[in-house]
C-alpha cells in the first residue's frame, strides 16, 4: 500500500470511538457534539442526517445537542413522513432530497462555520486556490443562491449547486458536506471550513492566483490511489 506524503490528504476522525452498543441515533448525537466542539458550528444551528433502510434519520429542530437524546432523533420514512416524538430539523428536505437523489451519500452535515460562511455571505464559491479544492469533487466549490430556510426553493439550489460534487455552500447561510458516512462528512466540512480560512487570509495580499480545471481534474485522479475521497 503506497504511503502517502505528508501533504496528501488522509482523514483524521472527528468523532469519538465508536462503542459497540452504539446506534445509528447515537452516532448522530456523536457527530452533532464533535461539530460544534471542533468549532465548525455553533449553538442550535446546523443539522446532521444518516441514511436508513429507505428513510433517514435526523436532528430534532432547535434542540441543544447537549440535551439531545437518541429519542429525539427522527426518522423520516420513503415518503418524508416523520416517526418520533420531535419534529424534524427545518432543513429535512434538503436532507431528504439529497439522500433520495445522491445513492452515494448516506450522511449530511449542514452547518454555519465562520470563515466558509463568510465566504457563502458574498455568494461566492471557493475556487481553485488550494489542490484541496479537488476533494469536493470538481474546481470550485459552489455557492448555491439565496432561498429561505427550510423551503424547497433552498433544497433545489443546494441539489444544483451539490451535482457532482461532494460540498457546496449556501448564500448566506453555511455549507453543507455529504459522505458515505458521518465520519467522512463530518471530515469534508472540517476541510472546507479549512479552504475557506486560507482563502480569506490569502485575500489579505489580493486574489491569489487559480489552479488550471486539468490540474484540478489531475489531482482528483491522482487522490483516487489513496485517498478517501
Ligand atoms: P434546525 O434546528 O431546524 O435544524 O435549523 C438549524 C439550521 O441551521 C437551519 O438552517
């Protein structure tokens, strides 16, 4: 098995160990916690959902994760109709949509962070400034237009501006990361907050020049012997 170099990227977990008693519902607990811990999120805000048989399970709205508890996960089932004793984060349907459309992801992270937002309050994407950019799966990591929380408006950009890709941001929102399991999007936030603080500070000396989309396009290749992406 090849060793990568240093400067390759190889995901260090975000959440804590796995114990063997754990559920699905604790898993999300788990990863909510470790969000907002690392400094990726803050508060309420944010949402998280896991892939299930042919639903979803999902955060409650507004509930403190310290407080929450693995029955206030919700489960919604094929059809979006919620099973629990909370209702589902207001964000369900862009969880929804993206679990139904993307049979690649079983996990979604939505969350607020500081310097990725800032980047989603302009409207703008992440370009290709750094080879990481590649991880979300193309040359830029878009920035899906302005529509409300929770509406299907804000579903259908997040579905177009996520079309092969793995992360976008949300105009004047926050981001969201997908993955083939919490860990991995959980991990792919850490990384685009990550992209976004350079790019902020590199913005101090001017914009910094862009990688060309073939070299993007090489990198990804090149990351595909290795890494998990
Ligand atoms: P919920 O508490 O309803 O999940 O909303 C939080 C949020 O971040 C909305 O975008």
């Amino acid at each position: 098995m090849p060793i990568a170099p240093p400067s390759q990227p190889r995901r260090r977990s975000l959440m804590p160990a796995e114990r063997p008693e754990d559920r699905p519902e604790d898993q999300i607990i788990a990863a909510c916690r470790a969000m907002n811990a690392s400094g990726l999120n803050q508060g309420m805000s944010g949402n998280i959902s896991l892939r299930q048989g042919d639903g979803l399970l999902i955060t409650p709205t507004s509930l403190d994760y310290d407080r929450m508890q693995p029955e206030d996960i919700v489960r919604l089932d094929a059809e979006g109709r919620p099973q629990g004793r909370r209702r589902p984060s207001s964000e369900w349907r862009f969880h929804y949509d993206i679990l139904r459309q993307r049979p690649d992801v079983a996990a979604v992270v939505h969350a607020h962070p500081i310097h990725a937002t800032a980047i989603a309050l302009h409207g703008r994407p992440i370009p290709a400034v750094h080879y990481m950019v590649a991880i979300a799966g193309g040359p830029e990591i878009r920035c899906a237009p302005y529509a409300r929380f929770g509406t299907q408006a804000l579903s259908d950009a997040a579905l177009a501006a996520l079309d092969g890709r793995m992360a976008c941001l949300l105009a004047h929102h926050g981001l969201i990361a997908l993955g083939r399991d919490l860990d991995q999007a959980l991990w792919l936030a850490h990384e685009v907050e990550t992209l976004a603080r350079m790019y902020l500070a590199s913005l101090a000396m001017g914009e910094p020049p862009r990688l060309p989309d073939a070299e993007i396009a090489g990198v990804r290749a090149a990351m595909q012997g290795y890494a998990q992406v």
